[in-house]
C-alpha cells in the first residue's frame, strides 16, 4: 500500500521480472511493489540503485527514492555509502521545491528518524 494515497500495491519478489518491463508505470508499480515486499534487503536497495543509476525520468527516480524509504522502514537500515551520492546528485541539481529535491530531502528526514543509531 502506498503511504500518501493508500493506493494498494501490486506484490512484487521476483527480481527477475525487471527485464520485462515496458514502460514508466510498470516500472513505477514494480519499484514500489518490489521494495515494500521484498524479504531481502539487498535485493531490493539494487532495485532502486539500479534505476536511479539508468536515470529514465523524474517521476521513476522519485519512485526510487520512495523506495528507498520503503526499504529504511521495513529493514531499519540503508548503505549510505551506496545512496548518498543520490543523494547529493539531486539537492545540488534540482531546483529547489522541485519533486526530486523534495524526495531526496525527506529521504534524509527518514533516515534519520527511522534507522536506530
């Protein structure tokens, strides 16, 4: 289920099932269905890191990050290593206020109010 709308999501596991994918909605359901499902950690932070690398368009990187999410509250850990440089990329490059600005920064927010230190 998607946090803000509530919108139920399609179950996604199979990794596999990445290559099959058409356009910029089903890649949009399978990143947020993937990494809310998926029972490895791993699997799921490659998800995202995979399409925030191939940089398709605003609104699959903004699932990226909202995955990303998904993955700091179901596993209560993330690679900042892997991420941050994300991270980085879209606060200096977006305008600010921007979706991705946006998604990044409450990326941050999540991080740290919902990994234990």
């Amino acid at each position: 289920m998607k946090f803000l709308s509530h919108k139920k999501l399609k179950v996604f596991i199979d990794k596999t099932l990445i290559n099959s994918l058409k356009n910029e909605k089903e890649k949009i359901e399978f990143i947020l269905g993937f990494c809310q499902n998926s029972l490895n950690y791993q699997e799921a932070l490659e998800i995202c890191l995979y399409f925030l690398k191939k940089n398709e368009s605003t609104e699959i990187n903004s699932a990226a990050f909202v995955g990303l999410t998904y993955i700091i509250a179901r596993f209560q850990k993330i690679e900042l290593k892997a991420i941050l440089p994300f991270i980085t990329k879209y606060l200096k490059h977006s305008s600010i206020g921007s979706d991705l600005w946006m998604d990044a920064q409450s990326l941050l927010g999540n991080i740290v109010t919902m990994i234990p230190f």
